[in-house]
C-alpha cells in the first residue's frame, strides 16, 4: 500500500464515507445501535471541514471537524488499513486543520474501544458522556487535543 493521500471530501463522495463508516468492525454487535439510520450526507460534507485518506483511489478513511464548537465528529479507517498508522496521520492532519483555523481546542466524544488510540495521539480525558439510549446504550469517553501553536 502506498502513501496515503489527504485531501478534501467532496459531497460526490458522502456515499462512500457512509460506506465505509457502515463496514466497520468497530461497530458491529453492541455497538451497531449508534450507526443504525446514520448517514455522511452531501450537505455534510459541503458545510463541515472533511478529509479523506485514499491510495489509488481506493478510500481508506476519512474524517470530519466541526468549527463551532470544535469537535472532530467523525474518524473512521478501513479495517484492510487498521494498525498502519494511518489513523495517526489523520489526527495529525486534524490537529493541522484546526490549527490552520484559529481552533487551541478540538473535543471528541470517542468510541469506548478507540479510548487508548485517542490517549496515544496525545489527547486528553476530560470526562464521561452518560448513555442516551435507544441508540447509545454506553457511557462514552470525552477527551480534548489541545491543537498545537507551531
């Protein structure tokens, strides 16, 4: 596999992100419920900063930042692309988007199981999101990156 490419999503791609988001094992079993009816929509797209990481044209991941407030909303990876660093590539690429947009402070309300990950990219806990069921029927770890000045 090649070196990843980041670039801008289009809304022409909102499909295949809602694809990719849908196969992942990460939200198989209990964990389904919080996919269930979700989809990356062209609207989306278009008003919220979202990048996708492709080599060859074949998607690999992608993510979505949202201005205000700041939170990275959404971070996916392609199960074939797990463990290759390209999730740390992504954050990397975040930290420089919302640098480049005046953002110090980006929040993410995480997967349980993608906890430790958040903590390696340099992310701080700041608390616990309660469940709200029916679709979320978990607690959930919030964290914040502090973006960098230089």
């Amino acid at each position: 596999m090649g070196q990843p490419e980041i670039l801008r999503a289009t809304p022409a791609q909102s499909g295949a992100l809602t694809a990719l988001m849908h196969a992942s094992s990460a939200y198989q079993g209990d964990y389904a419920s919080i996919l269930d009816g979700y989809v990356v929509t062209p609207g989306y797209v278009e008003t919220h900063p979202t990048f996708t990481a492709t080599t060859g044209g074949e998607l690999l991941g992608f993510y979505a930042l949202l201005e205000d407030p700041p939170e990275l909303d959404i971070l996916f990876v392609a199960d074939a692309a797990q463990g290759l660093g390209l999730g740390a590539r992504l954050v990397g690429h975040m930290l420089g988007e919302a640098r480049a947009r005046g953002i110090t402070r980006v929040r993410v309300v995480s997967h349980p199981p993608a906890l430790p990950f958040y903590l390696r990219m340099g992310a701080r806990r700041t608390g616990t999101i309660p469940p709200n069921p029916p679709k979320v029927r978990w607690e959930r770890p919030e964290l914040r990156f502090d973006v960098p000045t230089g």
